[in-house]
C-alpha cells in the first residue's frame, strides 16, 4: 500500500492532523527504515500511553527511537513548546497546539503523523516483522473487532464515564451513562471469565486499547464518581484481574506514569471531586512491582528524554 501524501486535516477540536501513512517502499515517499522515525510521547496520555506500549511489544526501541515529553503540556489546550518547531515546520503558521503524540521523520525534519490509529497500525505492519517474541498486533481477520472495540472503549467507558460523573448533569443521564457502562463492562467480564485475552488466546491492539481504557477509568474517571458506581465497577473481578496481570508486564508496567496521570488530570480538570476518588479500584504501583524489574523513568531502553456476550462488530453493522 502506498503511503497517503502528508495532510492537515481538521479534527474535533479543530485543531488540524496530520495523516501522513508510512508505506511498504521507497515509492511510497514515507517507508520503513531503520531509525529513520522518532516518537514523541506523554506518558501521561492514554493516546501516548498506547503507542508506548504498542512500541514496547514490538522491540521497537532501537528502530524507531522515543522521545518523552513532560507529563504535563507547558503550553495552553494540551501543546507541547518542544514540539512547536516540527509543527512550524510540517504546517506553516500552524494555527493550533503542538499536540503530542506525534511521529516525525527525521530525514526531513517533519511531522509524518499525530493520529495514533494510523500509527499504530503503521508500526505493527511496517516495522513489526514475525520475529519470534513479538506478538500479531492485528492478526488477519480480526480488524474490524479491533475497530469495534476502540469504538466502544470510547463510547461505552470513556464518555459514559464522563457524563455518569458531571455533577451538573440531570441525574437521569447520569444514570443512564452509568448503567451504560457498567452493562458493557459485564460484556467485558463475561468474556475475560472465559480467555485470557479480549479477542481470544492471543494478545492484540484490542488489549492495549483496553488495558488504556481501564488505567483511565480508573486513575481519572473515577475521581468524579460516586462510592457506589466505583464499587460497581470493581465489581468486575475477571476484567480487573486482567488489568493487573497486563499491568505486571513490562511492556504494560513500565510506561505507567501515575504520578503524571495524576498531574495532568489535576492541571486540566475543572469538575468536582465525588465520593469515589477514595475508592481506588487497583493499587496499580503495586502490581506493577509484581512483574519483572522495572526501569526507572529516565532509563526506558530506546526512550530518551525530552527535549454477557460481547459481539464486536465494524460500525453500521446490523
């Protein structure tokens, strides 16, 4: 597949992308090439967090190097000053915030793309390879589950949480978004009672999306909660025994920064704190630990500092 020419385009914030594809050979413009690419990622953004541990479980660290940003923006509405330059330079008077994250070409010294779909799958199908270890990110025939399931990460925890915890909201949405949530959680259960994995035997891109959805859940969503829906939600022994255990592995464990979750959250979130920020659901440090030895922040090999059943189907499907 040739590589998609280098594009801004406007996503819901307004705010333009970038969705350069990185393609199979060198008539594709951008193609792999061995350290050719830089990451530029926040830990502390679920966004950040996936392609980090999508990176991480496809031995990317010397073929495609990251650079880590601080865990909280220093510029308004999420922008990153170290980033401003490669916005200048791929977007002449970029008009929106230097975003993370975002992968560049070094060759030129611009942006390839911030959309963290396109990225992922470009560095699971052009730099991944078979070699033994490394794990079938997108297995043939599984895509539009993987898809369906992003959706519903959203959809389903991420902006049902949101509402079930805005404070102004009538209480019937609120309500409503959390029996949303917790219907799809059980889904969730029912299927992690059954494999060790969401799609199966194997793990996928499905699991580092969820396993993201459920570090946020739980780490930011549930501060706006009330003590019962967060007991609710505990209340998923099978799916939280899945966190942990991702949790334990060190392409998982070792990009989780809680301490800049936390930051971040606290920097940019104007709701009330509820009931629920005192009922942690995982003691994440803790589990974590559990795993193999961990690096510290700053020596992450191949990161640099900075400068009941569940039918998951493709959307619009019956």
């Amino acid at each position: 597949m040739s590589a998609a020419p280098r594009t801004a385009v406007s996503s819901l914030a307004s705010s333009p992308s970038f969705r350069g594809r990185i393609g199979c050979d060198a008539g594709s413009g951008y193609y792999a090439a061995e350290r050719r690419y830089r990451l530029h990622l926040s830990l502390s953004c679920a966004h950040c967090l996936r392609i980090a541990v999508a990176h991480s479980l496809l031995g990317l660290e010397e073929t495609v190097p990251v650079v880590l940003l601080p865990a909280v923006p220093d510029r308004p509405h999420g922008g990153h000053s170290a980033l401003r330059p490669l916005y200048e330079a791929s977007s002449h008077a970029h008009p929106g915030p230097a975003v993370a994250p975002v992968l560049s070409d070094t060759w030129t010294g611009r942006i390839v793309s911030t959309h963290t779909p396109d990225i992922l799958r470009d560095l699971a199908r052009r730099f991944g390879g078979d070699e033994p270890g490394r794990p079938a990110l997108y297995p043939h025939g599984t895509e539009a589950e993987i898809e369906a399931l992003e959706s519903l990460c959203e959809d389903r925890v991420n902006e049902a949480a949101q509402r079930a915890g805005q404070v102004e909201a009538d209480a019937t949405v609120r309500r409503t978004a959390l029996g949303s949530l917790l219907r799809f959680l059980g889904s969730l259960e029912w299927r992690l009672a059954h494999q060790d994995f969401i799609l199966g035997d194997h793990l996928t891109a499905g699991d580092v999306h969820l396993w993201v959805t459920l570090v946020q859940l739980d780490t930011v969503h549930r501060h706006h909660l009330d003590a019962d829906a967060v007991q609710r939600i505990a209340d998923h022994p099978h799916l939280w025994a899945y966190a942990r255990r991702l949790a334990a592995h060190p392409a998982f464990g070792r990009h989780l920064d809680l301490d800049g979750i936390a930051r971040r959250h606290h920097a940019r979130c104007r709701g009330l704190e509820a009931a629920g920020a005192a009922v942690q659901i995982l003691d994440w440090a803790v589990h974590i630990a559990d795993g193999p030895a961990q690096a510290s922040h700053g020596e992450r090999s191949g990161f640099m500092e900075p400068q009941y059943a569940l039918h998951l189907r493709p959307s619009g499907s019956a």
